[in-house]
C-alpha cells in the first residue's frame, strides 16, 4: 500500500533537514515514553519502596526523585519539537503540492475543464492536496516513531521477563501483541472502500457552493434560494454519510487494540500469579506492557489515515497524469514577426463525439477583417478557437504565414494574436496591472496610450486611485463598457498581428458601444482580425464574411454578395434586421 505513495516521498526530500530532525526528536520521545517509565517502575520504586532498602546518599536520592520529571521532560520537549518540525516540512509540503497542481492546470487544454467542474478541482487542490500531506507527514513520522517506542517498551519487556522465567514469561506478555494486527486488517479493508467517496462528496460540495456564488443574481432574480439551499443540503448530507462511514470504522480500531491488550495483561497477571511475581517486578512488566500497545494503536490509525490519504491520492493522480496534448513541439520552428495569413487545410474537430467542424478549407488574407456568421452551435467560436491552439484539431491543419500552429511554441504563436471576449476576465486587482497583462514588459507611458485609444483613460482617471483602483473580483467593480475598454486596452498593448473580437459590444448599453466601437475601428487597422458575430451590425467593416452551417463553411463573401446569394445569410441577416426593428 504505501508503494503507491513513493512516487510523492520526493516532496519530503525537498524538505529532508526538518523531516529528518523532527523525526530524530520523536524517536526520543517515543523512547523516553517506552522505555522510561518501565525502567523506573523496575530500577527506581525498589529502590525507595523495597522490603531491603538502603537508605540513600544525596546523588542517589536526586537521580530518583528527578527521574520522572527527566522522562516526561525528555518526552514533552521532544514531542513538542517533533510535532512542530514536522508541522512545518508538512506545510511546505503542502505548498509544493499545491504548485505542482495548479502548475498542471495551466498547461492543460481548455477541453478538459469542459469536463470537470470548477468546484471540483478546487476541492481537489484544497482539501485532497491538503489529506496528502497529512497523510506523507504523518507516514514519513510514525512509521519511524512509533516502532521506536514499540521497540524500547518490547525490549524492557523481553529484557525483564526472560531474566525471571526465560522464554515463557516473554512468549506470555507478548502473546496479544500479533492479534492487534487482525482488527487493524479487517478496518483497512473496510476504509479502503469508503476513503474516495468522502474526496468525492467534499468535491461535490465546494462544486455545488462554486455553482452557487457565480450565479448569485440569477438566483435571486429568480426566486431560487429555498431550491439552492435544498440542493445544497443533499450535497452535505451525502457527505455527512460518507464520512459517518469511515468514522464508524476508523474509532472501532482503538477500543479493539485495547480490548485485545486487556487480555495480555490478564494473561500476564494469570501467569505472574503462578509464578509467585513480586509486585515490583510485575508492575514494571505490566506499565512496559501497556506502553507498547499506544504505538500499536497509532500504527493501527496510521493505517486509517493511509487509506484515507489513497483516496485524496486517486484524485489528485486524475490530474496530475492527465495528459497535456497540447504543448510545444519537440523541435519548434523559430518566429520572429508573423503577418497573419490565416488558412484551413481540410480541418476537422469534435468535442467528443460531438462534431463541431467538418473538412473546412479557407484562407484568410493578412490584414483582413473577417466575419463568422451562422446559427448557434454552427462552429465560430471553435473555428477561432483553433487558431490560438486552444484546442486540437482532429484532422487536417492550421496555419499562419504557412507554419502549421503545431510546429511553433506555444509561447511564440500566442504572443501574436490578442483576445477580446464577450465577457472579458479581470483579476482582483489594480487596473493598472490589468493593463500589464497585455505586455508584461510595457513601460508605465505604454500602459497608459493604450488605456487612451481604447477610450478608458478618461473613465480610469476619475476613479478615487486612478490606475491604482482595485477592480473586484472577475472587475466586479467597473460596469460592462469599462471592462470591455479595459480589455481593448490590453489588445493594443499587446500590438500582435492577429485579433480576436468574441463580439465584443453585444452586451452593451448604446453609449458605451459607441464608445467601445470607436476603439475598436482603431485596433483593427493592419491585423487580421476575426469577428465572431452574434449580431450582423458590428461586421458592417469586415472585407471578408464566413457563413457557418452545422460545422462547415456553406459561403464566403462580402455581404452584398452574400445576401444577393445565400439564402441562409440573408434568412439570418433579415431575422436581425427585423428584430432590430422591432
């Protein structure tokens, strides 16, 4: 069981010096536990209490009297230095956990989070990350403590006993030890099959609670509290069952183990009477006797936390060693400064066995605005999609100035083409570094001329700590035409020659589209620009109109052509149009 577990004890090694001293202080404790208090029962109590006792001179009297206050001194300090080193090598542990995760989320492509849920990999990264350090610490720890206490109380026993009746009296004390392997068996077993499910479920909640704070308006908007705290409720309560499962189990293990030591040291009485054992001797037998059963009990919980540990381990894996299908080539073609021809060669892609483009060819002169126009669901955003590499193409190719996207880096085919989505993402903190993310590398005068040809510059000064104001979460705190200028802003910024527009104005008042369009008009002047339009008025610039049709390219054009020309362009573009004025 703890091989699968040796793939990550590399965690502990970068954390050796710590690991290794905390455990070094608890094998001292664990001795000073184990062997300590036997030791005085046998040397010390005879000593003061015997039938022959001598009277004592000063050092010996010291070294009996301080005796009990040296080994629970020796115990304490130790223990405390072991939990507490160990607490720390776990926490940084925990960290390079943690990174290691979220390093692998960045590099996974955009089709996998399409099949797990935010909450999910949170819960993943948080409380399964967090069970697995539990889980190395405590096995990089216990493994070594507690046989080190098991080890000086059995030796003060097989020491003490053989001396008064040889092999007999030891095969006596130690009978019961081996049965305390059994219950810890027979819970293994049972834990093993109930660990996941208490990750599972714990996914589930931090999933459910993820749903609902993303939606907070549309529940209130319509009525849905009563229903989000019924749902909720379900969630926890199969959790609370899941983990009243385990628990069940898991707090069985120790009153068995002590059940089971009863019975030695009944047995060991029983014996010690038929022998005629003094009452010194038997006491030191019987308090080392007890002694070596709290490892046994730690070991047994020991064996609870591994399997716990293997289902935080198995969740962890899924994501760990999931493939990453999308990264640079082995070999990748130097770039320098792209034009930004964009063609399709027989390209076909599927999410799953959905198929979303079917045997598109097209190319897309360097320079052109380009509209996608079609149904919902007809391909647009998975066309744009794969010009990022976002995601795979199944058959066919991608290319820019005649480079298939697969053969550039990563780095290199992205830092040519800037995205401005529908809703564009903000993170939680200064509009100036917002803008930054453009280009990391601009200078503060860079920032601030593109914040101006976006149209921002004017809304951002009147804000109390102008560029230095904190945005909010996902920029809760500017409306829809900020964020979406801010966004514009980045795009400049970032002076790539490909731009991606995900119909960047549709939710928008008419003030700021005005404002937005005005921007927009400069940003696209010498790119290759794509337009994913949801509404035909804001294609009205594009030299070049794709119609998309369940997957493939059923016309091109511009749009006087188009109308006069394809029925399905101009049954969209009438629909519009009538719905506008409507």
């Amino acid at each position: 069981m703890l091989r699968r577990f040796r793939p990550y004890f590399h965690y502990l090694r970068e954390h050796r010096s710590l690991l290794l001293l905390g455990i070094l202080c608890g094998v001292i404790s664990g001795i000073a536990t184990g062997a300590g208090l036997p030791l005085m029962v046998d040397r010390v109590f005879p000593v003061v209490f015997g039938a022959n006792a001598a009277p004592l001179s000063n050092w010996q009297l010291a070294v009996v009297v301080l005796w009990l206050p040296l080994v629970f001194t020796l115990r304490g300090v130790f223990g405390y230095l072991n939990a507490y080193l160990i607490q720390l090598a776990g926490t940084r542990v925990l960290e390079s956990i943690r990174r290691d995760f979220f390093r692998k989320l960045q590099v996974l492509p955009l089709s996998f989070f399409g099949r797990h849920s935010s909450g999910d990999l949170i819960s993943r990264g948080l409380a399964d990350a967090n069970q697995l350090q539990f889980t190395l610490t405590t096995v990089a720890n216990e493994i070594v403590k507690s046989p080190a206490t098991l080890v000086g109380a059995i030796g003060v026993i097989a020491y003490k006993a053989y001396q008064i009746d040889g092999l007999s009296l030891v095969l006596v004390c130690l009978a019961a030890v081996p049965l305390t392997v059994l219950p810890i068996r027979h819970i293994g077993k049972k834990l093993a099959r109930r660990s996941g499910s208490i990750q599972r479920e714990l996914g589930a909640v931090s999933s459910r609670f993820n749903e609902n704070l993303a939606a907070a308006r549309e529940i209130r908007a319509f009525g849905l509290e009563d229903r989000e705290t019924a749902r909720f409720s379900l969630v926890t309560r199969a959790l609370i069952t899941a983990q009243m499962k385990f628990v069940k189990y898991e707090k069985a293990l120790a009153p068995m183990i002590e059940i089971i030591s009863t019975l030695g040291i009944a047995g060991t009485l029983l014996y010690a009477y038929r022998i005629h054992l003094d009452l010194p001797t038997f006491m030191a037998l019987i308090t080392a006797l007890y002694a070596s059963y709290e490892p046994v009990k730690r070991l047994g919980a020991l064996n609870n936390e591994t399997k716990r540990g293997l289902g935080a381990l198995d969740r962890l894996e899924a994501i760990l060693n999931e493939p990453v299908t999308i990264k640079d080539p082995p070999q990748p073609v130097p770039v320098s400064r792209l034009r930004g021809e964009i063609a399709f060669s027989g390209v076909t892609f599927a999410y799953g066995d959905s198929p979303a483009l079917s045997d598109v060819t097209v190319t897309i002169p360097a320079g052109t605005v380009c509209a996608l126009v079609g149904p919902s669901g007809a391909g647009k955003s998975t066309f744009a999609n794969l010009v990022p590499r976002f995601y795979e193409v199944g058959a066919g190719a991608v290319t820019i100035d005649g480079i298939d996207v697969r053969q550039m880096k990563l780095a290199d085919l992205r830092r040519h083409i800037a995205l401005v989505s529908q809703e564009p993402v903000l993170f939680n903190d200064t509009i100036y570094e917002n803008l930054r993310l453009g280009r990391e590398g601009a200078t503060r005068d860079e920032i601030m001329a593109a914040a101006v040809d976006a149209h921002a510059d004017e809304f951002i000064r009147q804000l109390p700590l102008g560029y230095e104001t904190i945005v909010g979460e996902r920029g809760a705190l500017l409306s829809g035409g900020q964020k979406q200028r801010v966004a514009i802003a980045r795009a400049f910024l970032r002076h790539a020659p490909i731009l991606i527009l995900d119909e960047a104005t549709s939710a928008l008042d008419s003030d700021s589209e005005a404002a937005v369009q005005d921007a927009l008009r400069k940003l696209v002047q010498g790119k290759t620009v794509l337009i994913i339009a949801h509404r035909f008025s804001t294609i009205r610039d594009a030299s070049q109109i794709l119609v998309f049709d369940r997957g493939r390219i059923a016309a091109s054009g511009d749009h006087t052509a188009l109308y006069a020309g394809n029925a399905l362009y101009k049954s969209l573009y009438d629909r519009q149009s009538a719905h506008g004025a409507q």
